[in-house]
C-alpha cells in the first residue's frame, strides 16, 4: 500500500514540473526595464538597443537585447553569450550603426576610449573588439556625439568630455569594411556640439539641436554635411508659428518622407516649446504635426522625453525609455517605462508597455505592419507550438510513466504467484508408494505430475523453492539627466 501510495505521489510531483516548465516556457519571456542615453539600432525585422543606465542599478556590464518584429518578442542577448566574445563594458552615451561587409554588424563607438570599438555580430549575437587600423582620433572620451552610417562608413561628430569639460568639434569617420579611422572636414562645420542629433538624407547629413557649450543652439541654423564632397554649409530654417519648435538637447531625429521629425528633447530644466516638430529638407520650412490618441482622449498633451530613441519602421516612430521631464524621482527626472508609438499615416500616437508590444492588439497597431500577415500567422504557430510541443511531450512522459508502473505492477504480482507456487510444492508430502516389489524399501518414488495450474504436463523432479521475492513480503525501501557614474577605469 505504501509503495502504491508512494508512486502516484512521484507521479504526481512530475506532472507538476512539467506544468511549471510549460508555463515558463509560455510566459517566461524577458522583459527589458527603464533606461537613459542607450542607444537602438534597426537591423532587419529587429531592433537591438544596447547600453544606457538606470538611476538605481550599477552595472558592470552593457546590456544588450532586441525587440523582434515579426516573433513579436523581447531577446535578451547577454544570456546567449556568457564567457564568449568580449563582455562589453558599461556604457551610456554612445553610440551604435549598423556595418560590415554584409551590413549585419552594430559598431558601438563612445564612452569609453574610442580606441577601443566592439564589434556585435547580429548573426550571432557575439560581441568582439576588433583590431582597428590607422591613427586613433585625439579625443579619447567621448559621449553624446552623433552618428550616421552611410556606405559601410560611420560619420560621427562633436561630443563632450565630462571629466575635462571639454566640448568637441571633431568630425571622424570610421570605415567598417577595412576597420580603420578617417579624418573628415571641419572647414565651415558646426562649432563644438553635442547632444545634438544627425540625420542622413540621400547624400547629405543634417545636424540640428545640441549644445554649444552653455548655449543651446538654434533651431534655424542648420548644419549640413556634403557626405560625396566631404564639405559643409549652414542653412537658415523658417521656424513655424510662435518660433517654433524651441532650442533643446537630448532629443532624437528620424526621417519620414524627406521631413526630419525631432522629438522630444530639454531646455535647461524644463520642456521645449513643442515636443514634435518636422523640418522639410526642400523647403528648409518648420512645422509643428498634430497628433491624437483614439484611445486616450483625456491625454491631449504628447509625453516629455529626453535621452530616450526613436526608431522609425513602416511610418511608424517607436519612442522608447528615456527620461521624463514632467516627473522628478528622488531629486532626478523619472525614468520612463512606457513606449510611445506615433504613426504618421493617420497622425495617431499610442502608449504601450513593453509585454503589450509582445501582445498587440485594437489598443495598438503592429509596429511592423508591411509583414503583418507574416507576423499574424508566425504569431498563431509560435503560440500553437509554445502550447502544443510542451502538452506532446507531457503526454509521452504520462504515458511512458504507466506503462513502467503498470509493468512492475505484473512483475510484482508474477513474483507473488511464482512464491505461493514453490510453497505449495515445498510443503506437500509425498505419496506412498504403491510398487509391490518395494516393499520394505524406504525409498521413494518420483512424486507424481504436480496438478498445479502454472507446471501441467511437467515430468521433471520439482526444484528447491526459490528465495521469497514478494515485494509486499520484504521490508523494502522505497534631469536633467542626473551626473553620470562614476566610469570604470
């Protein structure tokens, strides 16, 4: 009884290990947290976002993750390889495009010593740093420069070095084909900058924003970079109503149909005069877009970021982390957690949270809509598969689990029939013999065929009984942002 009792209590543990795998397995996905001055990067159907802080979390180590758009899932990169590669050191204010030969490596420049490059294999999720060709650039530490990527080469400029208080105007090229440094023009270039954004259109690279070492600059002086015929040139801008959008820093840039749309962004310990503003690259022309949330109509006002990103896929712009100017925790501008979705189809923006990216619905659109049908279907079979391979292979184990207790369940019984058998034989006495010409003899005859149902039609000697094996017989067992940390030497 104790062993029956015994193993439906095994059984019954296993089913619910197996229960709790199935739903880590569902539900277990990895779920990033808030972050400032980190970068994003689109490679493909993902975007990878790398580094940045937390106002409440030291860290030794970069994390680096992605946001798959047609899985619909958050990967967490630094798990898959642990002890391989480089560990890429902590790091904000970077900077991170896309390169190589088959344009699927990230280049993360910035922060630490610009001598020392980490190379990200997107195939592979490997970090790497590695050997860098030619003259390494002057300015050692740098953070918040700005980056385009174009043609296999990283065009980055200005930046700021905190512990020197130095604000650079350095304009660097990094090849990612032959890995090696180029010095680009400075003659007519922005004076030192950073903070600043830079956004590339066909050949050109436009610089708006930043500051100027206490000076923000203006909104009406535009920077551009002739990528073909490494000059420069200063437009004047026609600020929108009101001057309109406002001097800032820490915002980000994207181009949506030969327009720049900035986010975002602080002016000195506040706000800027509107938080989305779009400059056409043809009519060098401000003007201030107005966007709805259908289904948030008390939210009229858009959120206030900085040192958040912005990514556009599909003529939608996913804002992600950053800080909130509108909300001050423990003396600091507030992380925020949320994602904002701005589509410019129909001049509507979203709040969603990093889980409901994973789960779009009515609430939100899919940010990669161009495969939507794709990313349906792909998410009908991902969860039909999360649910059907875990419920197959608890069906096996339930059944290889009986067949193995339902076998030594007919062995046991087998042993107990065989063990009665060999008492029965053991303990009946011979009968007497009935041969006249034995008479006086004290030997005996064979006993004759035994009539027990498990040995009819036996001639043989009956054998010594075999030791009792019964188990049931045996005694068996079973800010602005706030000042950066501290760096690592």
């Amino acid at each position: 009884m104790g062993c029956k009792f015994l193993n439906h209590h095994l059984m019954l543990v296993l089913l619910i290990q197996l229960f709790l795998l199935i739903t880590l397995f569902v539900n277990g996905q990895f779920i990033p947290g808030p972050r400032t001055s980190h970068t994003a990067t689109l490679v493909g159907d993902k975007i990878y976002f790398i580094g940045g802080y937390n106002f409440s979390i030291t860290l030794k180590e970069s994390d680096i993750f992605y946001y798959d758009g047609n899985k619909l899932a958050w990967v967490e990169v630094n798990n898959q390889v642990s002890g391989q590669g480089a560990d890429m050191r902590f790091r904000y204010g970077h900077t991170a495009n896309i390169g190589g030969p088959k344009q699927d490596l990230i280049f993360i420049i910035g922060y630490v010593p610009l001598s020392l490059v980490y190379q990200l294999d997107t195939k592979t999720n490997n970090v790497t740093t590695p050997m860098i060709l030619g003259d390494v650039p002057t300015n050692d530490y740098s953070v918040a420069m700005s980056s385009v990527t174009y043609q296999g080469k990283i065009y980055l400029f200005g930046g700021f070095d905190d512990i020197n208080n130095i604000v650079y105007n350095q304009h660097i090229i990094f090849d990612t084909i032959s890995l090696s440094w180029i010095d680009g023009s400075n003659v007519n270039g922005p004076p030192p900058r950073y903070k600043h954004t830079a956004t590339l259109v066909d050949k050109f690279i436009y610089y708006i924003g930043g500051m100027e070492t206490n000076i923000y600059a203006s909104m009406s002086s535009i920077y551009r970079y002739n990528i073909i015929s490494n000059t420069w040139s200063l437009e004047v801008a026609t600020l929108a109503s009101g001057n309109t959008p406002g001097r800032r820093a820490g915002h980000s840039a994207v181009l949506v149909e030969g327009k720049i749309c900035i986010f975002g962004g602080a002016y000195f310990d506040s706000s800027p005069t509107e938080s989305i503003a779009m400059l056409d690259t043809n009519t060098l022309e401000w003007s201030i877009p107005h966007f709805k949330n259908p289904k948030r109509q008390n939210m009229p006002t858009l959120p206030n970021l900085v040192f958040h990103t912005a990514t556009l896929v599909d003529k939608r712009m996913l804002v992600a982390f950053g800080n909130d100017t509108d909300i001050v925790v423990n003396g600091y501008k507030g992380l925020n957690n949320n994602f904002y979705i701005f589509d410019f189809n129909n001049n509507e923006w979203y709040i969603a949270t990093a889980d409901e990216l994973t789960n779009p619905s009515s609430n939100i659109p899919k940010l990669f809509s161009s495969n939507s049908a794709g990313i349906s279907s792909n998410r009908s079979a991902i969860i039909g598969l999360s649910v059907g391979i875990p419920l197959v292979v608890l069906a096996i184990v339930g059944i290889l689990i009986f067949v193995y207790y339902r076998r030594k369940k007919n062995q046991s019984k087998g042993n107990w029939n065989w063990s009665l058998f060999s008492k029965k034989r053991s303990s009946s006495p011979p009968p007497p013999s009935t041969d006249p010409h034995s008479q006086g003899s004290e030997a005996h005859l064979p006993p004759p065929p035994s009539t027990d149902s498990h040995s009819q039609g036996s001639e043989a000697p009956p054998l010594p009984s075999p030791p009792l094996t019964d188990p049931r017989s045996q005694g068996s067992k079973a800010l602005l942002p706030p000042p950066p940390p501290p760096k690592t030497p």
